[in-house]
C-alpha cells in the first residue's frame, strides 16, 4: 500500500510538472541561451585555437556532453527553489497531510526536475547538430545518454532539496545554488580532461557526480567508446541512492 | 464501549527547540459532525494544535486521537480520512483550478473510477464550476480559499481541518466560503475543526467552541454557553480622564483600588478593565447599577458614561483570553 501510495504520488509529480510547462515554457527557453552561447562562442572559438589536447574530437563536439548536463544540472540544483516557495506556502503541509510517505515526496520531486531537465536538453540538442557538433548515428545510444542525464539531473534535484531544507529562505539559498553550479562544472572533465588539471582539482573532479555523467553520456553521444559506461553508471546510482536518502532525512526539517 | 470521538486530545505538549513552548497541555474532545472553531490570541498554539491533530509532526508529549486512532502511531491511516486546508496559499497558481484539483486527487489516492465524479463534487460543492478550466492566478483571494477547501473535499473527508479559513478575505468571500461548507456539511455530516480569528464566524458557525491562550485551553462550550458564562449583562463604565483616580499607576487612570471593590460585591461575576472602560459582568443589571455606582464614586473615579450590552463572544474573548484581564487563572 504504501509503494502505490508512494508510486502514485511520484506520477503525480511528474504530472504536474509537465502540465506546468505546457502552460509556460518561457523559462525552458530563456534558460536554454546560455548553454547555447557556451557552444556556439566558447565551442566554436576553442575549436579553432585547439588549445585542449583532445585528441581527434573537435573541441566543440568534446564539450557538447558536458553543457548539456550544465543545461540540466542549473535545472536541478534551482529547483529547490521551488521547495523553499512551497515551503512558504501551504503546498508542502499539504503533501505532508497527503497518504503518501515523506520520501515520496523527495523523490518525486527529484524524478519531476529530471524530467524537466530532460526537456530542456531537447531544446538544446537540435541547436547543437546544426552547429555542427556530430552526435554517434544511434538512436539507442541517444536515449540511453539521455536516461543518464535524467538519473543525474535527479541526483542533483535531491541535493537542492537537501540544500533547501537547511537553507530555508530564497535569499541564502541563491547565494549557494550560484556558489556551487560552477565549481560544478569547473572541476568535472566537462571543458578540458582531467589529467590537464592540477592534483588537487583532479581529486574533487574524481568525487564530482558531473564528471561521471560527462564521461558516460561523452562515450553515448559523441565517442561511442562505451568501455568506462558501466563505472560512470554505477557511479551515479549511488550518487542518487545516497543524496535520496538524506534529502528524504532532512526533508523533516523544513516543515518545522 | 463509548462512541469514539471525532477529535481528542489529551495532556498535549508541545515544546519546539527544548526552549519555546506551544502548547502546554491541551485537553480536547470533539464530537462527530459537530462544527468546532479554536480561537486563540495570535501565538497562542492554535496552529501548532492543528498541525499535530494532521500529523505533520508530533507532540512532545501527551497523545491525540482523530476517531480513535492516534495521530503518531496510526499517522498514515489518519492522513486517508482528514481534509486539511493550511493558512497559507496551497494551490499551484500556475495550473489551472481544474489541474489543481487533478493533481491533488492522485496525490491523495482517488482511484481513477471517481476521479472525475469527486472533483464535479468538490466544484460544486464550493460553487467554481464555472471557473475551473482559469488558470488559478486570475482567480480572486475567495475563489483560491474555495479551491483550496475543494482540494480538501476530494477525499470526501471525515474530518476537514481548516486553519484560519476566511483569512484576508472581503465579507462577501468569507459569507461564500462558509455557505459553501455549510451545504457540503450538511450532505456529508463532516467533522469541521477550524481555527480562526473572527468571533462572529466562531458565534454563526460553530456548534461549539474553545478558547485557547498560552497553550492552554481556558474555556470551552456552546456559543450561548459561553457568553452566558459571563453573566446576562454587561455593565460599561467609561471614566472621565481627567478627574480620575491618580493614587495608582494601573492602566489609564483606573485605579486597581476601584476594580476590587466592584469585584468584592456579591452579585458581581466577573469586572475587567481594558483602555479607559470597566465591564461588569451581572445577571441582573437595574438592581446592581446603584451599587456599583456608589462603590466606583467611594473609590474615587469620576464616571462619564455608562452603556449596558448582551455580552458578545468578543467580550468572551476578551475575559478569557484578552492580555489586560485580571481575572486570569480563574477556570
């Protein structure tokens, strides 16, 4: 009874999250600008200096993975935004009184922002083939890079719920949803490899979730070389397991 | 066995942060299909009463029972029979009411089959039919709380807890919303548990009512109950300021001196002072006039007016609750 409970309100979740954009997709579309000027700029113009080694990929088709996953990752990790609103609100008591356990919610709200985040790489795939960038001519390869996108963009909903529930207020949360989404993308393989960087960043980029994602959805959509796939999924999984399980902790907290 | 009530508490505690105490000891029965209304100062527990009756969270200590089942043991089958409607905004503004009300029935676990037949119910039950497929951000401050309370009806509730329902709201909405419940009430025979600040609401729609200050209840009873608690009549005295007594330095130059007096007459219930007035709860009004009269003017207060009132559940309030009683500890 309490896995439907649970299942049933995760759907719901998505449900709404999907009716809500096809009332306003503005956001999806705004949001979409940045990632694309770091591939139509940035891309284009470090392609043509070549000053990261790598290898035969042209640079803009190396970092394609990686601002694809920044896109949805800035999805996620605001979207604990939307928590600290309801918590303003009366939305969450109200998940709260509903039958369903506190975990549910936590988790499906996550599932919900992954499927946003989801949408908005569609958005900026299609923009990437016509600025040249070529994508592995599988379609099964595609989707499975986009089931990783969505179990890590997942992963970081429930960390910005996680933050959420410590944070408590709109103002401090920003300040720590910007203070981490580039260092994010900083210290992961998403720009440059990782043996470019200096020992130290190469620690935090080896702990960095961003990283495995990069490499796996890298290998699916532009190398095709799937030999590291299987570490970068598991990775990711416990990554999930883990941040689910303390946001569904912590997720007491900003009730009281 | 008795019949198990609607709603009851029992030695109900609440401390937050080991520090800040909410409640403080709350002791509640209420009975099935009766309309309940709490009032209480701002900060007096109510909502933190509310919140522990839906089992948002837990009492310190003490226990609490919605139909015999308590609300921290048994939380999940609670959750299945109560309604809740929170003070603050708890629709998506950004969807329409219809969706809001889609949403909210899987959440809540309508099966399929009456999905549409409940959410039909819920609108018409708070009179938004017309307005469904609106996006809720076009709607009035009366059409959400109507929306919000429909959410609530989806489930067709045994109880529905509603925490300060007509908050904010123009006598016209707060008049809708309550003509609404009261149908849906009827047809269903819904527990109502609502906390609120309007005394006339508590008085034209509650069956009973209960006074909570400090995290305490301090009465309790039928609208009628209590203000007849307070004696048939009340006896106002307004003061005239500048003669007033100055021997003391109590609130507004009534001299505490002139309270005791009048308090020690026999047939005197209750006398409490607020600004520059006395009320003197009595049963019998024409034969204690004179006598107060003469124990005030003894005391030394210059009396400038004095009016005679039923008392209202404002005066109720106010005895009971009001920061400037000195009658307080009395049960």
């Amino acid at each position: 009874m309490t896995a439907k409970d649970s299942l049933r309100e995760m759907f719901a979740m998505i449900e709404l999250e999907m009716r809500r954009l096809r009332h306003d997709r503005t956001e999806i579309y705004t949001r979409a600008v940045q990632p694309i000027l770091w591939l139509a700029v940035f891309g284009t113009v470090m392609s043509e200096v070549r000053g990261i080694p790598t290898g035969d990929m042209p640079y803009i088709d190396y970092i394609t993975p990686g601002v694809l996953l920044q896109s949805t990752i800035f999805v996620s990790v605001f979207y604990g935004l939307t928590i600290v609103w309801e918590r303003e609100t009366g939305i969450l008591k109200r998940l709260l009184v509903a039958p369903a356990s506190r975990s549910a919610v936590v988790v499906g709200r996550s599932i919900a922002s992954g499927v946003r985040a989801v949408v908005q790489a569609l958005i900026i795939f299609p923009v990437a083939i016509l600025l040249g960038v070529r994508f592995v001519p599988n379609p099964l390869y595609i989707a499975a890079a986009f089931l990783v996108l969505f179990l890590v963009s997942g992963g970081f909903a429930a960390l910005s719920i996680f933050v959420a529930s410590l944070m408590k207020t709109r103002e401090r949360f920003m300040g720590l949803g910007q203070a981490l989404i580039m260092p994010l993308f900083f210290a992961s393989n998403a720009l440059y490899p990782i043996e470019l960087m200096p020992p130290a960043l190469q620690r935090i980029a080896v702990l960095n979730p961003l990283t495995y994602a990069v490499d796996a959805t890298r290998g699916l959509l532009i190398s095709g070389d799937l030999s590291g796939l299987a570490v970068d999924v598991f990775a990711i999984i416990v990554f999930d397991v883990a941040i689910f399980a303390v946001a569904s902790v912590s997720f007491r907290k900003i009730i009281e | 066995m008795k019949m198990a009530f609607a709603i009851e508490a029992r030695r109900l505690k609440k401390v937050y942060d080991g520090r800040t105490k909410a409640l403080d000891g709350v002791d509640l029965q209420v009975s099935p299909s009766e309309v309940f209304a709490l009032l209480g100062p701002n900060g007096s527990g109510k909502t933190t009463l509310m919140r522990i009756l839906t089992t948002q969270f837990g009492p310190t200590s003490g226990e609490a029972r919605n139909f015999g089942l308590d609300v921290v043991k048994s939380g999940r089958e609670v959750r299945r029979m109560i309604g809740y409607v929170p003070q603050e905004t708890s629709v998506w503004a950004d969807i329409s009411g219809f969706e809001n009300l889609l949403i909210y029935s899987k959440i809540y676990g309508v099966p399929s089959s009456r999905r549409r037949k409940n959410i039909q119910d819920a609108l018409s039950s708070m009179g938004l039919d017309e307005v469904a497929t609106r996006m809720v951000k076009t709607y009035s401050g009366g059409m959400v709380r109507r929306l919000e309370i429909a959410c609530a009806l989806l489930v067709k509730p045994k109880i529905l807890f509603l925490d300060e329902p007509t908050i904010g709201l123009d006598p016209s909405a707060r008049k809708a919303v309550w003509e609404n419940l009261t149908t849906f009430k009827k047809e269903y025979g819904t527990t109502v548990f609502f906390n609120t600040h309007y005394m006339d609401e508590a008085d034209l729609y509650s069956d009973e009512i209960a006074i909570i200050d400090r995290g305490k209840i301090v009465k309790s009873g039928t609208p009628s109950e209590l203000k007849h608690s307070l004696g048939s009549e009340i006896l106002r005295f307004h003061f005239n300021f500048n003669h007033a007594n100055s021997n003391h330095d109590g609130s507004d130059g009534i001299g505490e001196g002139a309270l005791v007096a009048v308090k020690s007459l026999g047939f005197v219930r209750d006398a409490v002072i607020s600004d520059s007035m006395l009320d003197v709860f009595v049963e019998d009004g024409e034969t204690a006039l004179p006598k107060i009269v003469e124990a005030l003017i003894t005391e030394g207060a210059s009396i400038e007016r004095i009016s005679a009132a039923r008392p209202t559940l404002d005066d109720v309030f106010l005895r009971y609750a009001g920061n400037i009683s000195f009658g307080r500890g009395g049960g």
